[in-house]
C-alpha cells in the first residue's frame, strides 16, 4: 500500500471518528423521547364499562274513554261562579220566592171562596153592593155641603155649622168625644191562652173596612194610630194591657159588620180555629164612651188660611 493509501484510510477514520463524537454529541441535547398515546382505534377498542339501564318512568293510566255527557257533568260541576253570577242568581231566587207566595197566597183566597156555600158567596157580594153604597152616600154628601155652603145667603154662617159638625165627627174618629148609635158586640172567649195581637188586629182592619165608626176594646178607644201587640198571657193595646174575655164594642151598620166577621176564612173561623169562642150581638144603641187626650202633633200643621 502506497503512502497515498495510508493517507487517505487514516482520514476515513478521523471522518468517522468525527462523525461518532458530532453524533453522541447531537443525542445528548436531544430531548427524552415522549411516548406516543395510542391511536384512536385502539383506544375504542378497549373495554368500555356498562352503562346502567334507564328504567322508563310509570305512564298514568288514562283510565276508560268519558262520554259525552260525563264530559258535559265534568265541564258542569264543581261551578266556577264569579260574584256577579252569584249577586243576580240571589235577586233571582228573591223574586222567585216572592212570586210564589203571591201565587200561593191568591191560589188560598180562591180555594177558600171556590169552597164557599152559596149564601156564603151571596153574603160576601151584599157586602161589597153595601160599601159601595155607604162611599155614594158619602160622596153625594160631600156635593150636598158644597151646593148649600155656594147657594146660602149668609155663607159665613152655614160654614160655621158644618165646621162645627165636621168638627164632631174628626172629635168620633180621633176618640176625643163619646160616641152613641146602633151596631154590634163581638165577645171574644180565649180559655186556652192561644189568640195572639195580630188576630185582634185582624178584626179591627174588617171592622173598620165594613164601615165601623168607633171601636172600643176592653175600655180601650181604638183610633187611627192604635196598635196591638202580645203581652204575656194577654194583649197590649196602646200600651194598656188587656185580658180575655175580649169584648168589642163597634159602631156602625149591624147588616155590614156582622157578615164582615162571618166570612169564610175571615175573622170569626179563624178564631175558633184557635179554639176561642166569638159571640156577635147586634144592637140599635152601642155607646163607646172611652176617650182618647187630644194631642197636638208635633210637626203637622193646618194648610188653610
């Protein structure tokens, strides 16, 4: 080998050996190799834990299909009523109720007149013909003052005679004068405790109706303002307490007051519904002689100059 050979080998080796130390020198600033995660396929296939199962959630049982009428009941009740609804349904039922004892209460005065004797019907429409023949006779009264009082010669005169006159008979109405003329005496018998105020006042409201002129109750005058009212075992009237027997004195027409009380369903039968006894007595000389203190009212006063 040729010293050309020699030289070119040993070169070759210090290449190399340059080339292990440039190499061992690179690895060693280097950084640590980082391990690579493995790919996404693997990483699927590794065992996955099982999942718990889902238990569906209990559906409500819708029950049977509703017709239509539950439907409609369903829709019905409970109500949903607003106050208005409930404001106008109270005046209904008020009107109603009303109605109905109206009905009731005629459909009772029809039975009882329906149910009446023939006498009984005449007695009742000789009654009305006399009421109506006692407001003619006021009325052509009434004309008969005002033709003697437009046709006096001394009208002055006449009209003190009828003030006079009038003023008796306002004296009879208010009580305030004693009273005398034919009528009738009622006697009202209640042993068993049971005849209240509001049947006596009952009797008053005939008797006046059929044309009474002065009552007098047990020494008590019975005037416009008069009230009856229960008082234990008795009745108060005005205050002044009566006790059975009842004794009514009126004056007035006997033919119109009698028959006034003996009305079917009137005052007569429904006292002795009670079992009180009733007595009437008719008299051509009834004196009411219980009076009553004038009083001047408080408020009203004459409009005439």
């Amino acid at each position: 080998m040729s010293d050309h050979d020699e030289k070119t080998a040993e070169d070759r080796g210090d290449t190399r050996d340059g080339d292990g130390e440039s190499g061992n020198r690179l690895r060693e600033e280097l950084p640590q190799e980082v391990p690579v995660a493995p790919p996404a396929a693997e990483a699927e296939e590794a065992p996955k834990e099982p999942e718990p199962e889902q238990v569906p959630e209990p559906q409500p049982d819708p029950g049977p299909r509703l017709t239509g009428r539950q439907r409609l009941v369903q829709g019905l009740w409970p109500p949903r009523v607003t106050r208005a609804q409930l404001i106008v349904a109270v005046l209904l039922f008020g009107l109603g109720f009303g109605l109905a004892v109206q009905v009731a209460s005629n459909s009772d005065s029809d039975s009882a007149l329906r149910g009446a004797r023939q006498e009984d019907l005449v007695r009742i429409l000789d009654e009305l013909d006399d009421r109506t023949q006692r407001l003619e006779d006021e009325k052509r009264g009434l004309e008969q003052q005002r033709d003697e009082l437009e046709n006096s010669s001394d009208q002055a005169e006449e009209a003190r005679k009828q003030t006079i006159e009038k003023e008796r008979q306002l004296g009879i109405l208010a009580g305030t004068v004693a009273a005398q003329g034919p009528g009738i005496t009622m006697t009202v018998v209640d042993t068993k405790g049971t005849v209240e105020a509001d049947m006596l006042l009952d009797a008053i409201q005939e008797l006046r109706a059929a044309g009474a002129e002065a009552i007098q109750v047990n020494g008590v005058r019975v005037v416009a303002g008069t009230y009856f009212a229960d008082s234990g075992k008795g009745v108060s009237v005005d205050g002044n307490k009566i006790n059975a027997p009842y004794r009514f004195k009126v004056i007035g027409k006997p033919q119109d007051l009698e028959p006034a009380l003996n009305i079917p369903g009137g005052v007569v039968q429904t006292l002795e519904k009670e079992q009180a006894t009733v007595t009437i007595e008719r008299s051509t000389d009834i004196v009411v002689d219980a009076l009553r203190a004038a009083k001047r009212p408080d408020y009203a006063r004459s409009s005439s100059q």
